[in-house]
C-alpha cells in the first residue's frame, strides 16, 4: 500500500495541471495578502477565492484522474492485495498531492505574511476541503461507470454546494420565517461543507456584518468555541463518509 500511494503521489506532483494549480494558487495568495495592510480583508479575500476553486479543482481533477487511472487499478487488482488498499492507496496518494499543492501555493504565503491565528484556520479549511470533494470525487468514481456522466456529476455537485445550496437555504428561511427556525438551519447549514468552512473561518475573524443568518445563528446559539468546534466536527464527517460508502460500495464494483 505504502509503495502504491509513494508512486501515486510522486506521479501526480510531476503532472502539470498540479504544477500550474500550484502556482497559481500562489500567485493569488501573494497578490491579495499585499493588496491591502489590513491582514483581515486580505484573509477574507482569499478565503472566498479558495471557497469557490479548491472544491472545484479538487473534484473535477480527482474525478478525471480515477477514471483515467481505471486501468492502473485493475492491473493492481490483479495481485494479490485487497480491493480497500488498492482503492484507499489510490485516494491517499491523490488527496497528499492536492494538499501539498494547497499547502505550498496558500500556506507557505500565508505563514510568511500573515501572523494571524485565521491564517491558520484558512489553512485547515482549505485542506479539509481538498480531502472531503477528492472523497465526493472518489464516490462518484465507484457509482457511475461512464467518465463523461461522471464528470458531469462533479460539476453538478461542485456549483450545488458553491451556489445553488444557499439559494435554497435562504428560500427555507424566507418561507418558515415566522416560526422558530435558529436550531433548524444550524443542521441545514451542516449539510454544506463549504458553508461550514466559511463560518469556521468569519467565527475567528469575528466579522459579524459578514457573517450572514447562518453564520450570526452559528455565534449565537453555540459561541464562537463551541460554533467551530460543530462546524470542525461536521467537516469531518464529510471527509470521512464518503470514504467510507465508497470503499463499501468498491468491494462489489465491477470493472
């Protein structure tokens, strides 16, 4: 297992879509961290760029990448090791490429110009979701067998959770708005990894006119502590869940 996730990862940091990833993450994050003294609105600022394309990325390249690799996998299937190690040394080997790409173009920018604990916090966030859309994409790989409707779904997927989500958390709110719904939309807002990210990070810059409904419900009901320590919590649920119906859901797969 270890040698399969050592080849994966070594394969993916020299494929050029990770580079150009890379490099343009930190070119963002240099540009925007110097725009501004003010460390909190260049915080902010990045955080809604890696909102919006980590979890794109993040999906549609795992997608591409696991079926593409469909015949790397039966050829190791092959042998005589486990259907979950195969599967499981395939993901890891993809998601330590995406992560070390985030790391390097967000976190080393980030650790040198910007002191704050968000920074940090940012960080994480990005990581966490780089994991849990590599999971939904590992998901997708295991239940669709057609790379096109595959892919197609990754999209789907990513622009639900980046728009189409909070359109609909916000017709609930309107629609219900005269009975007591607080308790209510801090368990819809769990539904969404990246509406978690956001409030975990608005929680530790406290930046209450940016915090939305949710995210106000979130400090009001729960604190600042208790709120991030829910929306964490949660996020981790989503990385590791799919993981798991796809590893279920891989030892009946037929390829």
């Amino acid at each position: 297992m270890k040698t399969i996730i050592k080849y994966v990862s070594l394969d993916l940091l020299r494929n050029k879509t990770i580079l150009i990833y890379t490099a343009l993450l930190a070119v963002i994050s240099i540009s925007v961290l110097n725009m501004d003294n003010n460390a909190s609105k260049g915080l902010l600022s990045l955080m809604n760029i890696t909102l919006l394309f980590v979890p794109l990325i993040s999906i549609l390249f795992a997608t591409i990448y696991f079926f593409n690799s469909i015949e790397f996998i039966e050829l190791l299937l092959a042998q005589p090791i486990k259907r979950n190690k195969v599967l499981l040394a395939e993901y890891t080997g993809l998601v330590l490429s995406l992560c070390a790409a985030y790391a390097i173009g967000v976190g080393l920018p980030l650790l040198i110009l910007t002191k704050q604990v968000a920074a940090l916090v940012l960080l994480v966030n990005g990581l966490l979701l780089t994991l849990t859309f590599s999971g939904l994409a590992l998901l997708i790989f295991v239940l669709c067998k057609d790379k096109t409707r595959g892919i197609g779904i990754a999209i789907v997927i990513s622009l639900f959770f980046s728009l189409l989500f909070d359109g609909l958390l916000l017709t609930f709110i309107y629609s219900f708005s005269d009975y007591p719904i607080d308790k209510p939309i801090v368990g819809l807002v769990a539904l969404n990894p990246i509406d978690l990210s956001r409030i975990l990070m608005l929680l530790q810059l406290d930046v209450s006119v940016l915090m939305g409904y949710s995210g106000a419900l979130f400090k009001k009901l729960l604190g600042s502590a208790a709120g991030s320590i829910y929306a964490v919590v949660c996020m981790m649920f989503w990385v590791t869940v799919p993981l798991l119906i796809a590893t279920l859901k891989f030892r009946k797969k037929d390829l």
